[in-house]
C-alpha cells in the first residue's frame, strides 16, 4: 500500500491548478477581436476608456480582464429601416398609405485626432444605447417628415411618370429630396436649433425612398370603380370620336364613289350616242347607195320582229306590208315606214 500524500501538498497543487485557470481564463478575456464590420467601446467601471472605430484599430487588441472592462459592440454596416405603412394626407384631401425606405448607419470617425468622448460611436451609445431604439426614433422622425412632406403634393402629381434620363426632375424626385433634407437633422428642443444626426447621436442618414404608394384598404374598391368608370367614359369618348370620324370618311367616300360613277355613267352616255350617231350615219350612206334593196332588208327585219308561230295580224287591204307579202312593189318607196324607230303596225289577236 503506498504511502499517502500530505495534505499541504494535495492543497498546494490544486491551488496551482485553480492559479493557472484563473490566469489562463485572464489571459483569455484580457484579448480583443475587433472585426471589419463593427465598431468596440471598452467600458472600465462604467467609464469608457478606449474606441476602436477606424480601420487601423481592426484586429487584436487588448484590455482589462472581465469584469473590469466591458466590451459593447455595434455593427457598423449599412443598416435598412422597412417601416410598415403609414396612412398620410396629400394636400387636395386625398388619403394615401406610404411605405418608405431608410438607410442608415452609425457614422465613422473621419479624423484620427478625434476625441473618444466626440466620437460618433460614442454619441450613439450615450443617445440610443441600441439599433432596435434607433431604428424606432428614426421610424417615428420619419413619419413625422412623410405626414408633412406629403400635404405639399397632390395625389395626381404624386402619380405621375418619372421624368426620363437627363430631364428636370419628377414629382417624386422633388418628393424624396424633400423628405431627405430633413431626416439629416432634428430640431434640438433645448437650443431651439436643427442638429445633424451625427453631431446629436452619431447616426449617418445614407438615402431616403419610397417605396409604394397605395390607398388604404378601406377606400380602395371605391377608388378603383371610380377609376374604372373614369377610363371608360374616356374609351367612350375616344369611341364615339373614332365612329363619327368614321362616318366622316365613310360619307365622304360614298360622295366621292357617286360623284365618279356619275362622271362615268356621262361618259358612257356620250360614247353611246356618238356610237349611235355614228352607226346611224353609216346605215344611211349605206341606204343611200341602193334604196330598193335597203327598203326589203328593213321589211324582211320587220316582218322577222313581227311574225312567230302565233302571230296574227288584221292588215288593211292597202297596207304597205303587204307590198312585199304579195310580192307587189309599190310605185311609191314607203321606207320612211319601215326605218328603224318608226312604230309597227299594231297587232290585234284574232277572234
């Protein structure tokens, strides 16, 4: 059986140990990270004794072991404010819900000579404390500038296009210029004065958009009939504009169409008759050259027009027809009777 240690000895060693622990877990909370995306205050019983808030102060550092110093830590990216809508009043009285966009960030130190106590991230952490009261006290600023702002504009100029590239700015650029002026300060109450928020709370307004514009939930069936009922009154009136120019060139064409077929109907009317004139003097040159024969070739085409299976005809005894019928020439020519114009003799049915 081995002989058993002495108990100053036992108690010796585990203090060693616990000596060794406590210097080892020292050692461990006396060592400092500070990374690219935040900015360290160190807090030595309740006084800020170092700011690492530049880029040369990124890395190891070191200090006072817990609880001595206190490490607080803030991000310093980009931080984007999406507050819910707000209901806000355009200046012709018109009720609008606005959902806007802020970024934002706590400010860098721009100089290396700066103080720690007028240091933005110092201004912060004395003023807000947190992001989560930051980003309150900017929302309920920003409502306040929104509700302001936009009783200034009426709500068809907040609906207009934006201006294209290289023009005047729109409606709503001078909308956001407006509302971004005054979201970089805030009225001092004590001074009385505007104060940026980087001189009061070491808070870097970035940019200020809006995001939509909408009608409330309440008022916007209402809103999209009588917008309904706007544009069809203007489909009608563009219609009934469209149907009576149509009629205009419609009428105008049928003018147009008549006044041609008449031109053309005259035309024909005068080649006709020319045609006729022509073939009428013809016929009587060539009547002129044997009136016998022309007198019997008139007959025979009028007996031709005359006579069919169940023609009848009742003929005076002296008749010139039957001339030709008997064979018996008359001594006197009775052509002017049988020219083409002259009336037949009338024809009676027989009893």
């Amino acid at each position: 059986m081995p002989p058993a240690l002495p108990t100053s000895w036992l108690s010796s060693r585990w203090l060693l140990a616990g000596g060794c622990l406590l210097l080892c877990l020292g050692i461990a909370s006396s060592i400092l990270f500070v990374d690219e995306t935040e900015f360290v205050i160190v807090e030595r019983l309740g006084r800020i004794v170092a700011v690492y808030d530049r880029p040369d102060d990124r890395g190891w550092q070191w200090k006072a072991p817990w609880p001595i110093d206190r490490v607080r830590r803030f991000d310093a990216r980009l931080q984007l404010l999406l507050p819910p809508g707000r209901e806000v009043f355009t200046s012709d009285r018109k009720n609008l819900v606005v959902q806007a966009a802020l970024c934002w960030q706590i400010a860098p130190t721009e100089k290396n000579d700066v103080p720690s106590s007028d240091r933005p991230v110092v201004r912060f952490f004395r003023g807000l404390q947190s992001l989560p009261l930051a980003e309150r006290r900017l929302e309920s600023r920003m409502q306040a500038v929104l509700t302001t702002q936009f009783t200034q504009w009426s709500l068809a100029d907040l609906l207009l296009a934006p201006a294209a590239e290289g023009g005047p700015p729109g409606p709503q650029a001078a909308l956001i210029a407006n509302i971004a002026g005054p979201m970089q300060a805030e009225l001092d109450q004590q001074a009385g004065e505007l104060e940026s928020w980087t001189e009061r709370l070491g808070i870097e307004i970035v940019d200020v958009r809006i995001r939509r514009l909408n009608f409330p939930a309440a008022n916007q069936q209402a809103v999209f009939e009588r917008m309904r009922s706007e544009r069809q009154k203007i489909a009608e009136r563009y219609r009934s504009s469209g149907q009576a120019e149509s009629t205009r060139i419609r009428s105008q064409a049928d003018r147009q169409a008549r006044e041609a077929l008449a031109l053309a109907d005259a035309e024909a009317s005068r080649i006709q008759g020319e045609a006729e004139a022509a073939a009428l003097a013809k016929m009587n040159a060539a009547y002129q050259l044997d009136p016998e024969l022309a007198e019997r070739w008139l007959a025979f085409e009028t007996y031709r027009r005359l006579f069919n299976d169940q023609t009848t005809l009742v003929l005076s005894a002296d008749h010139p027809l039957w001339r030709f019928l008997l064979g018996k020439p008359a001594a006197q020519s009775p052509a002017s009777s049988t020219l083409p114009g002259s009336e037949p003799p009338a024809r009676e049915p027989q009893p």
